[in-house]
C-alpha cells in the first residue's frame, strides 16, 4: 500500500484557474518564478529533450507586446473586438510567463509526446503558482496562435510554437466553481 499525500489530493480535487482580468500585484519575485519554474519543469519528458523554454514578461515587456500586439492587429486586419483581447491580454497583466514549445528532432521520441510535455509544463506551472498561493491561469488566442505576431513576439525558432501564456499574480477573489466532467460518462473501465 502507497502511503497517501491528502493535502495534495485536495489540492488536486478542488484546484480552480484564476480569470487572469482578476489577477494584480504583487507577483512572484525572481526567486519564486525560479522556483515556480523548477517545479513545473518536473515534468514527463520522454529522453530528456527537454521540449519547452520559458520566457518570463514583466510588467515592461507586457507594456511593449501590448503595444505590439496593437500595431500588428492593425497592420494586418484583425477584428477590432479579438485584436482587443489580445492586446489587453499584455496591457492588463503583470506577470505572464510564455511557455514555447520547442520540438526537437528525435528518432525514439514523437513529436506527439513532446508537445504533450510542453502542454504538462504550462499545467505544472499553474498548479505551481496555485499551490504557492497565487492565482494563475492558462491563456493562449491570436497572440499567441498567429505565427506572424507570435513568431517575433518571443523570438521563436523554427520548430517552436507558444504552448501557453501562464498569467500569475495576486488573486482578488475566490472564482466560482464551474461544472465538471461526469467521469462515469467519459470513463471506459476494460476489465478483461
């Protein structure tokens, strides 16, 4: 019999994103991002490749990305109300850490698994941030989708993509539960 852990099965069973928009200062230091970034590099990486990097924007760096963003959304026709959100998705926040997805040639690793690791380390850096005591939550739309922003926005090579926007920061009130999966109904149990 395996020795249960109750307090992270709790946190497991109850942990909630956090609306980035309710997300304010303080955030993490430099410190407790490294640490926030050790924690969700622990995570499943068939042959150690290691296929994600991180880039942490401060406050000045959403501020130039926002205005980015703004500059790109007109240059290349954007609808007015989803260029908005990109644009605000840096404007209003102030911390974000982008997780790029970053493939690595491999003949005994598919690339299927290591874009399922990249997407396992924006997870374990929310789940990080949550159980640290501050409020996260993964984002990704246009800005970080639209290769023609995203591509300069973060400097990405040619086999690299943004798996996530991780945004951190002090939460400012509890988000309402939401429903969940009915797990009998997705859940095949093969028994023979």
């Amino acid at each position: 019999m395996t020795t249960p852990n109750a307090a992270v099965t709790e946190f497991l069973l109850t942990r909630r994103s956090h609306p980035a928009k309710t997300l304010t200062t303080p955030v993490p230091d430099r410190n407790a991002i490294t640490e926030l970034l050790t924690a969700a590099a622990r995570v499943p990486d068939h042959g150690k490749l290691e296929p994600w990097r991180f880039v942490v924007l401060t406050k000045a760096a959403l501020m130039r990305l926002s205005a980015a963003a703004a500059d790109y959304a007109a240059k290349t026709g954007i609808d007015p109300d989803k260029a908005a959100k990109g644009i605000s998705q840096f404007g209003d926040a102030n911390l974000i850490v982008a997780v790029i997805q970053s493939i690595k040639p491999s003949e005994k690793v598919p690339e299927i698994e290591q874009i399922h690791s990249a997407g396992a380390a924006c997870l374990g850096l929310v789940n990080a941030a949550l159980a640290a005591g501050w409020g996260a939550c993964w984002l990704t739309g246009w800005v970080a989708l639209d290769r023609g922003f995203a591509g300069p926005a973060f400097d990405l090579g040619p086999a690299e993509t943004v798996a996530g926007l991780i945004h951190i920061g002090t939460r400012t009130n509890t988000p309402p539960e939401r429903p969940r999966p009915d797990i009998a109904a997705i859940t095949t149990w093969a028994e023979q």
